[in-house]
C-alpha cells in the first residue's frame, strides 16, 4: 500500500543528516590532534554478529573515526575476554568500546558488558550509565532509544504531556525508551507480557514505542486515529522478510506519522553509536561543548 510520504518518517535520511554533523565534529576534533577512535570486539563467527560489526566499522569509516576491530574465537574465555577488555580501558588511544552481543553462551555477558569502563561504554549498557541516565545526569545515551528521540526531535515533535505508550521493558529498548520519554515530559505506560487488555492501554497512546520482538504484533485496533506509531522490531515475517512488531500496512492509515521497517528506527541506532563514541571522546579530551 502507498502511504503518503509526509506520515513516514525516513530513517536514513535522518540518519545522513546526523552523520555529516557527526563527520564535520570528527574534523574539528582532528584539528585539535585528536582522533576518535572505537574498538570493536566480535566473539565466534555469527553471521548476523559479523554484518553488525561491518556495518558499525563503515559508519565509523563514513565519518572519520578510527576502528579498530578484535575478532576473537569462539572458544575464547571470560578472562581471555576481560583481560582484553582491560587493556583497551587502559589504552588512551581507544575512546569507545563495544563488545557485539551476543557474546558465545560460556562467557558471562554480565561480567563482560560491566568490566569495560563506563567512561567507554559507547553502547550505555554498564549500570553506571544506566543509572546516570535515570538521574538525567548521562553522558552516553542508550543508542536505539537515543536514535528513536533524535528521529521525534527531526520530525518537530515535542513528547511532552503526550501520553506515550512504551511495549515492551527490555534493559537494551524498553526501559530505556520509557526513561528518555519521561526526561522529555511525557506521561509514559510501559506495558510487557503481564499487561492486562493491552490493547486498550495503546489505544490511549499519543505515542506509541513498539519494542516487542514479534512480527506484525500492533494491529490496527490497538492504535488510536493520529497516534504517531514508532516501530522499533526488527523481525521476520511468514515467509522471512524483514519486518517490525507493527502491522505497517494496517496501522499507517490511522497514524500520524509512522516508521517503516527496514528504514526507520534501525539505521538510527548505529548513528547514535557514533555519537557515543564521540561524546566519550571528547568527555576523555576534557571538551564540553
Ligand atoms: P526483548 O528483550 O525480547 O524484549 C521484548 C519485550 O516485549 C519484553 O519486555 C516482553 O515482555 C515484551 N513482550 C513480549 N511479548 C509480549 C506480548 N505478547 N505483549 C506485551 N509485551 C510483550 O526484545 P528487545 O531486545 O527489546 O527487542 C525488541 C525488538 O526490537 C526486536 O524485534 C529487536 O530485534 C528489535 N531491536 C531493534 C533495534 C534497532 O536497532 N532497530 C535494536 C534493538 C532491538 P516481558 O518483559 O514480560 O517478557
């Protein structure tokens, strides 16, 4: 079905209009002496892993970051994985780390996500910044939420005193959304699997996040006439298509604005990683601004 382009909110262009603000900072950091730079750790051989980790290293390359990437395999331990950790907390030259989840299931992900420094933590998943963030005191922002705000903020839309309706609480989407959205103002409902007559909590969002992980889940009824409907899923359909947790089709009639899947949310989460690695950087390099 065509939906009218003013309701679509395009992702990549988005994405392109942050990524040249991002490149000319990169070039004023350069002028100064200093070059950002973000490793980059992948564990075994993960297909869906390997692409992430290329498409990260080519937006760092877009902009003018350095990366440095640390393949490992898949036999390697915790400790092996610490104690690389370790020394690129040590290293001055790296200013973001990231580890690509998911890491093979004998590591412990807890003890890996939490030993790399929080002053590094491009991906804001150490519980430091996750508290920081709480107290609006955050300098690295959760990247897909942080994306989903700069796409709002892009589009002209001020989530304060909307009611905004967050499914889905994970630590990675879900709660981290809700807690952008209420430093924004908004009045925010998280809904899970133990929410009760969902349909009738989304019905009353002026802004619905949906964060669910399944295809096609938020049909038509469950979203009220001019609710802006932002899709972060990233699924697959009956017959493997990449696709969100909104039925796009059904849904876009009645929405305001919408994000498309592919197109939408997904390439903004990257950005935002570039971003992160930015704000560390300068954060390490005592810049303010
Ligand atoms: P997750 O960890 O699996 O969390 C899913 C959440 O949805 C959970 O809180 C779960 O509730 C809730 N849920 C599941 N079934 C539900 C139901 N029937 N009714 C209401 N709530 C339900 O997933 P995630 O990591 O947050 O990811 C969500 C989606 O976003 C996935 O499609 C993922 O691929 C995508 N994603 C995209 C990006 C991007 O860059 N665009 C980044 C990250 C994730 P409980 O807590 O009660 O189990």
């Amino acid at each position: 079905m065509e939906i009218a382009a003013e309701k679509r909110i395009d992702g990549k262009q988005i994405r392109d209009h942050h990524l040249a603000l991002l490149a000319q900072e990169v070039d004023l950091l350069k002028a100064r002496g200093i070059e950002p730079a973000l490793a980059v750790i992948i564990v075994g051989q993960d297909p869906a892993s390997r692409v992430y980790v290329n498409n990260k290293k080519a937006a760092c390359a877009k902009i003018g970051v350095r990366s440095a990437e640390y393949a490992l395999p898949e036999e390697t331990t915790t400790e092996e994985l610490l104690a690389l950790i370790d020394r690129l907390n040590a290293d001055a030259s790296i200013n973001g780390i990231l580890c690509q989840l998911p890491v093979p299931a004998h590591i412990d992900e807890s003890a890996v996500l939490e030993r790399i420094s929080p002053a590094k933590d491009v991906d804001c998943f150490h519980p430091v910044n996750v508290g920081l963030l709480s107290v609006g005191k955050g300098n690295l922002m959760p990247c897909t939420p942080m994306g989903v705000m700069q796409m709002l903020k892009y589009e002209g839309v001020d989530p304060a005193g909307m009611h905004c309706v967050v499914l889905g609480r994970s630590n990675i989407v879900g709660k981290p959304m809700a807690m952008l959205l209420l430093a924004a103002n908004a009045t925010v409902t998280i809904c899970h699997s133990r929410t009760k007559d969902l349909a009738a909590i989304t019905r009353q969002a002026d802004l619905l996040v949906a964060a669910v992980g399944k295809p096609k889940f938020v049909t038509a009824d469950m979203v009220k006439d001019g609710a802006i409907v932002i899709d972060v899923g990233m699924d697959r359909d009956e017959n493997g298509k990449l696709c969100g947790d909104v039925d796009f089709d059904a849904v876009a009639p009645k929405a305001s604005l919408i994000t498309p899947v592919p197109g939408g949310v997904g390439p903004m989460t990257i950005t935002m990683l570039m971003r992160n690695t930015l704000a560390a950087c300068k954060a390490q390099n005592g810049i303010k601004e």
